[in-house]
C-alpha cells in the first residue's frame, strides 16, 4: 500500500451485506511505514523511498528553454517574481464510478462503465485479462460526468472483470463517495514559483517557471500533466523567451491526474496574478497589458505551437465593456473589488498516451430505407452533449433534420475507434471525421440525382431534405428518393471518416504535449463583495466571453461556461482535500468536502463572440476547458482589488481573508 485507501483484496457476492461481512474475515497484516505528504519533503527523504526504483521520490523531471529568459529579464523594466500553491481538489462528480462486468458462455467479456475512455479501457483489460481485443466490448450507458476523474482505467472495472471470470456471474462494483476520493485522479497541487518581466510599455519580455507537482502514490496521466503546465505559459499572450522547470513528485496520497483544463489552471492563476501587479508598475491598467500581449490568428509560439484562429482580443474586448471594468476597477467602495484574467485551451488535442498511428477520431454514417440516417462513432458523451452535436454536424452535412440522425456512440464493438473524451477534442476531431464521411455519402447521392436532373454533381447542395442545384434551385430530386434509387441500383449506402491532429511540435522534452490543431479564448471579469466580518468571499457577478469559433449548439456552449465558472469557484474558495499525519483522508464526502452549489451562484452573463475558426468543422473550437482558465485569477484579482490583499495561496477561505485583514491593520 502506497496511500491510506488503496485496495488490496476484493470479494464477490450475491449481495452488499454479505460481500462486506467477506471482507471483514479477510485478515492483513500492515507494517507502518514513515508517511510523506509534502512534495519538498518527499525529494529530500532518499531514505524513504514510495518506490524503491525512484530515488528522492522524483518521478520525472522535466526543462525547457527558450531564447534568452535571462537576458531578457535583465533588459526587463519592470520584473516581478511570487510564488503560489495550489490546493488539492476532486472532480465531485455526482455519478460514482461503477462498472458491470459479463462473460458470455464462449468466453466473451462485455463491461459497461462510467468511462471517458472506452478504447484505452478496451486495450487495458486486454493486457490485464490477456484476451484479444475483440472478444471484449466496451459500452459506456448515460451514466453522467467525469472532467477527467474518469479518464484513467479504475479498479471498479478491472475487479469487475476479473470476478466475473472468477465467478462465472455478472459483477458489479459501484464506489461509494469515499471510494472515489480514494481513486482520486484530481488536480494537481503545485508549488510554483514563477518570474516575469516587462518592458516599459507592458510588454512581455520573458517568463521564467518553476513548478513542482504533488502526483500522489503512482504515476497516471503525470508526464502529461507536467508537460501541460509548461506549454500553457505560452498562450494566450505572446512570450518571446521562456523557461520551465518542472518536477513531478510522488507522495503517500490518492494519486493526481486530469481534471477539467489539466495543467491550465495552477499556472494561469499565477501568470495572470502577475500580470495585474505589473500592470500597476508599468503604469497602465490590468486590461491594457493583456490587450497589447494577446495573441492573434496566425501567432506562433517560441515552442512551435501554431495558433490559426484566435479572437482573444474580442473576447477582452466584449468582458470588459459589458463589465464596466474600466469605470469600476480601482474606484469601488472598500470591500468590493471587479477582477478581469484571461484563458485559453487546446481544442483537438495532438497527443496520444501511447504510440499509435491510428486516426485519433473516426465514424460511419449509414443510410437506408428502413433506418434513415445512423451515425456510428465511438466518441463518449459524458454529458457534454456531444451525441447531439455529432447528430447536428451530420444533418447539416446531410441535409436532413438532426432529431432523424440516430447515434450510436461509446461502445467498441458497435461504433468505429475513437480515442476517448479528453483535452476537449470531440467536436473538433469527430466533426473532422463526419464531414468526411458525409461528403462521401453525398458523392453517392448526388451522381444518382445529377443523372436525374440533367445537372453536373459539383453543382449539386442538399437541405430540407432536397438535394438541388445551387444555380437552378427548382431542379431539385427529393432526398429520400435519391436514397432509394442509389441502395436499388448499387445495394448499401454507406460513408466513412477519420481525423489525425498534425503530428507537429519540436524537439525538446515534452515537445509533443500542448500541441493542438486549435485553441478556445475566453476571458472573465469578476465581481466581489468580501465581508469584512466574517472575511467570507461571496461572488457576486461573472462576464465571461469566450471564443469557441461558430457555436453549433449554443445552448450547451452557455452550460460548459456556467459549470466551468462554478468549479473553477470551488477551486477558488472552498474546495481542498485534508489530509491526516497518518494519510487519511479527513473529509472523502460531500458534506465535509465543499464544493459551490446553486445557493453560491452568482449572476452570470456570458457571451459567445462572433467567430469562425476555417480550419475546423463547422468553424467549431472548444468551449468545455477554456472557460475555467480565467476563473480563479478573475476572483484572486477581484479580492485584491476589495481589500488591497493578494493571495496566493489557495483556496482563499474566509480564515485566510480574516488574518491578512488583521496583519494589514497593524500594518
């Protein structure tokens, strides 16, 4: 056992009570060993060893470097170095992990599971059970959310698994609350110490990062992580040299993994702490600072990362006067502050977590006469919607009504691969895919329709239901008769599709990792009142506008941005795992563990500016990661601006505003 939770036996039963009464004959014999909580303390106890290959507990260590940061901040005019510590947070999904595993009489195994990751899920019990892929599926029921906490294999499906052989009888295993602060996979938490300099005008000459994150007992999504955070200090603003140092360090906690904007979050509160401070040295205001350092289309970073769309500056642009931030900024009553932070995220991620050269994203698209349009994926809806978005990218591509698509996602053996939902790649990778497809449906049907009309098929369009010709609309064949000459001549109507991201990035460590084929913008104005009482943080207003390129269901856009700033809140305010000398956790429920509710939500006006990305489908970019960037630094520079406090260390509890308020009265 590394970490105070971790599962070392697992029995099966006809039912709950009797499987605990097994449990508790089950008889074993631990020996105490020293317990390491703290990232500093882990690299320097060489005698302690959480495993015994890894010296000083380092798991990985990482550098990057670019230009001439020291020379840079040299020539600086205004130089600021901080450090920040980030807190250890979970997902708080509502759904548990839970899986239900099942043999058939030849030997087949099929799991259904709370996964985002059906493939890699799919590939790990083959290696774990040794049995060939496909005699093992893979099906993910509407079972709710993850935001990354169910983007590793978990041991309720393994144990499934491996019982269901055991006993010859389908298994479930579902956590309960505790089970899955112990799985864990969270945020996280990171000491950092980070050094920016300015010129006179404010503009970014070098930023120089230093960062060390607590990856719990065992290694996970950690290289990832580590690398994440090194690639977001590029973005969204324009760093011409750059240095990073990042260490991932083992501890006798859950282990940490990817959680909502992996690796964005910890460095964007720091950075854009940073640059609200700078701003007042540099003598312009906090918005002037990000306007004249956000990046534009067609901006490459000093780490080879390509931008090819951005509206970023639209997006401060819009925040900022529909805030009232510059009127407000600096000039409200003592106890009320307004904080703007801007954020971005990758949108179609360009990394896989093994070596493969399979398309990153496919799907089918069958027609017929008896089921109309079937679309086959094998992307996951968690609840982001994405089953409706693919349905509306299809029927657009087709010219048909979306809620005539039918969708079939998130099972292995029913749909063709996809990597799973993470870095928020879906619509844009599995749109990729189903524009390709589609155009191959509508070679079929418009060759048979241009026969009919007496038209050339590159002159062809299909909606409504009509597939016509765009320079004489009333030549037009009806859709479903088009489909019904095309399967009576040729037999089955069918198109495919696929997407790979660019393979792109450079030759320094972690080159591959933060590279993307786009990115979503969003930034945020925060308002807050701090009750000088109490020292309780109480969000009262947030503007966000976001660039998530052509918004294909705007609906859904307006509730990723709503969830995002309300985690982001939690992150902020309340939420931080406790852990006990011994290793246990203090508080692994919902009731000790507080996360915001719809009792602390506060007014909330978001806009999707006017964007259209052309290198996406549709012009679509994310919208799920993006807006939970700008969160935490929007609300750290709202309280500053209240009390004339920063912090630094989150969260930022009311304990916290109470004693920076007494040490500011004695001055």
């Amino acid at each position: 056992m590394r970490y105070s939770g971790e599962g070392v036996a697992a029995v099966a039963a006809v039912e709950e009570e009797t499987a605990e009464e097994a449990l508790e004959l089950i008889t074993v014999e631990y020996e105490p060993l020293p317990v390491l909580l703290d990232p500093l303390e882990a690299m320097a106890r060489d005698d302690v060893r959480i495993h015994e290959n890894v010296p000083y507990n380092l798991m990985y260590e990482g550098n990057q470097e670019f230009g001439d940061p020291d020379g840079a901040l040299a020539r600086s005019a205004y130089v600021l170095e901080k450090e920040f510590k980030t807190s250890y947070v979970n997902h708080a999904f509502l759904e548990p992990h839970a899986a239900l595993a099942a043999f058939s009489p030849n030997g087949e195994l099929t799991l259904y599971a709370s996964t985002q990751i059906p493939h890699y899920l799919h590939r790990t019990l083959s290696l774990v059970l040794q049995m060939p892929m496909h005699k093992i599926r893979v099906s993910v029921p509407t079972v709710g959310g993850g935001f990354g906490g169910k983007g590793e294999v978990s041991s309720a499906e393994l144990c499934a698994a491996l019982l269901a052989r055991k006993t010859g009888r389908p298994v479930k295993v579902t956590y309960e609350r505790s089970e899955v602060f112990a799985q864990h996979k969270g945020r996280h938490p990171c000491l950092i110490k980070m050094k920016i300099g300015v010129d006179k005008d404010g503009l970014i000459q070098a930023v120089d990062f230093d960062n060390i994150l607590d990856g719990g007992a065992y290694a996970g999504w950690g290289i990832v992580v580590l690398f994440y955070t090194a690639a977001m200090i590029h973005l969204p603003y324009k760093v011409p040299n750059a240095r990073f140092r990042g260490r991932r360090v083992f501890t006798n906690k859950p282990t940490t993994g990817a959680m909502r904007g992996l690796g964005g979050v910890q460095p964007r509160f720091a950075m854009e702490s940073m640059l609200d401070e700078l701003a007042g040295l540099a003598g312009i205001s906090p918005y002037e600072i990000r306007m004249r350092n956000a990046v534009e289309s067609g901006y490459t970073t000093k780490s080879n990362v390509y931008v090819p769309h951005s509206e970023f500056k639209k997006c401060l642009q819009t925040a900022v006067e529909k805030s009232g931030y510059l009127e407000k900024h600096g000039k409200l009553p003592f106890g009320r502050g307004i904080g703007l932070a801007g954020g971005y995220y990758i949108s179609g991620t360009a990394y896989t977590l093994y070596m493969s050269y399979k398309p990153h994203s496919s799907a089918m698209i069958r027609v017929d006469t008896e089921a109309g349009v079937t679309l086959y994926c094998g992307a996951t809806d968690i609840g982001q919607g994405s089953d409706t978005v693919m349905a509306q990218m299809a029927a657009e591509a087709l010219g048909v009504k979306y809620e005539d698509v039918h969708v079939v996602s998130g099972d292995t053996t029913l749909a063709p691969f996809d990597l799973g939902s993470f870095a928020s790649r879906v619509t844009y990778g599995t749109g990729q895919a189903i524009k390709m497809a589609a155009a191959e449906i509508n070679k079929k049907l418009f060759a048979i329709a241009a026969a009919e009309l007496g038209v050339r098929a590159e002159h062809l369009t299909a909606k409504d239901y009509r597939i016509f010709s765009r320079f004489e609309p009333k030549k037009a064949l009806d859709w479903h008769q088009a489909v019904e000459k095309y399967i009576d001549a040729q037999g089955p109507l069918v198109g495919v599709g696929h997407y790979t991201p660019p393979r792109t990035g450079g030759k320094f460590q972690g080159g591959k990792i933060g590279q993307s084929p786009t990115f979503g913008f969003s930034a945020q104005v925060t308002e807050v009142e701090v009750d000088l009482e109490t020292g309780r943080v109480k969000v009262l207003k947030v503007t966000e506008a976001g660039d998530c390129g052509q918004a294909i269901n705007p609906m859904s856009v307006e509730g990723q941005v709503e969830g995002s700033i309300l985690m982001g809140m939690g992150q902020a305010l309340y939420e931080e795992i406790k852990v006990a000398p011994d290793g246990k956790i203090l508080n692994p429920n919902l009731h000790d563990y507080k996360i915001p509710t719809a009792m602390e939500l506060p007014a909330i006006d978001s806009t999707i500016v006017e964007s259209y990305d052309p290198t996406a489908p549709f012009g679509a970019k994310e919208s799920g990661e993006g807006p939970i960037q700008p969160v935490i630094p929007a609300i750290a520079n709202a309280v500053a601006d209240a009390i004339g406090v920063r912090f630094t260390d989150l969260p930022i509890t009311p304990e916290k505003v109470l004693r920076a308020l007494k040490e500011k009265q004695r001055g």
